[in-house]
C-alpha cells in the first residue's frame, strides 16, 4: 500500500488521517500534517457546520407527548429566489425647444451668476453653465429647480401624436399606389378616385 500524500510504500501500519479535510490513508511520517482518525471516531456520523434535515421531519419540535394529541409537523421552509424587479416608467413630461437660451437668459434678467444661481439649486456651476451652453440636457430633477428658482416653465406635457384620418374605399372602387401617396402628401385632401373602366 502507499501513502496517498507522498506516494512512498507504507512499510508499517497504514495510518487515516484527516489532512485539510480530506480523508487519507497516509505513513507515519505525513500522518503529522493532519489529525489522526481512530477507528472508533471514523465510524461516528461527521460532524457537520450545517443542519442535515430528512424530509418530512420537523426542525427544533419536541417528541410527542403521550398525552395523546400529537403535534403537528412544520416543514422547513424552502429559500424563495429573489425576482429581478423591474420599474415601469411612464414619462409624461419633456422639456420645452431651446431650453438651454430660455434658462440663460432669464438667468441673466434676474442678475444671477451662475455660482448664485448654483448655490441657490444646490447644484454646482460647471453643471449650469454645460446645460446653457447645449452641451448637457438637464433631467427632471434638474429641470425643476431651476423652474422653482427662476420662475419660468421648462416641463410640458407630452403631446400624442393623433392617427392619420382612415380613407374609406368602396368595395366596387380599386385604390392604386398613386392614390396612397396623395393621401400621404396631401393628408387634408381627398384623394381622387379613378374612374372604373
């Protein structure tokens, strides 16, 4: 037999030792790197750092007495698995056209520098000056200090698009290609119709 550490021939009783966790029949001399396993330890259940529970018993319950009525057995509970919760936003606001020039200049109307300004919104002024220069779009937070601060009106509501008018067509009347594309250039007018042949 040989050692499963070292690989040398075990010459005397081969010795189990618990080296790093593992269990290894090991010679005398690499039986020190680990704790020996005597024969009435090896046979015991291991000892474990975590609660070993066989389905269908009952964790922390005590016996049945004999009184007669039994307990009932609670079920160790199963680790639920987080969902990934996803927000769903609606945006229902926009910022007007040229907001960049209309915050400038009523900046400037009010006599604001834009440390003032800054240290007004709680905000710092290279931010300012990047969102009047066009370089940086202010978000909603953003946006709304400076509405409360300069008194004017940056956030509109969105505006939906309304759906192209339906063209009805008789069912006896054949549209052509050059029929869409009037309605498409012309949404106003109605389209003129070809005279069946």
């Amino acid at each position: 037999m040989r050692c499963e550490v070292c690989g040398r021939k075990i010459h005397a009783n081969p010795i189990r030792a618990n080296i790093e966790g593992a269990k290894l029949t090991v010679c005398a001399e690499c039986a020190k790197h680990g704790k020996i396993i005597y024969p009435d330890e090896e046979n015991t259940a291991p000892k474990s750092p975590f609660l070993i529970v066989a389905s269908g018993s009952s964790i922390g319950s005590a016996p049945a007495s004999s009184s007669g009525a039994a307990k009932p057995k609670k079920q160790p509970q199963m680790l639920q698995k987080k969902r990934n919760l996803v927000a769903k936003v609606e945006i229902t606001q926009e910022l007007v056209e040229d907001c960049a020039a209309l915050i400038r200049v009523t900046r400037e109307k009010l006599g604001f520098s834009h440390e003032t300004l800054g240290l007004k919104i709680n905000e710092r002024a290279s931010v300012l000056k990047h969102v009047e220069l066009g370089k940086m779009v202010p978000d909603n937070l953003l946006a709304s200090k400076l509405e409360r601060a300069l008194k004017i009106k940056l956030l509109v509501p969105i505006e939906e698009d309304k759906p192209a008018p339906v063209l009805v067509v008789d069912k006896n009347q054949e549209m052509t290609l050059g029929d869409i594309i009037e309605i498409d250039s012309n949404p106003s007018e109605e389209p003129k119709r070809r005279k069946p042949s």
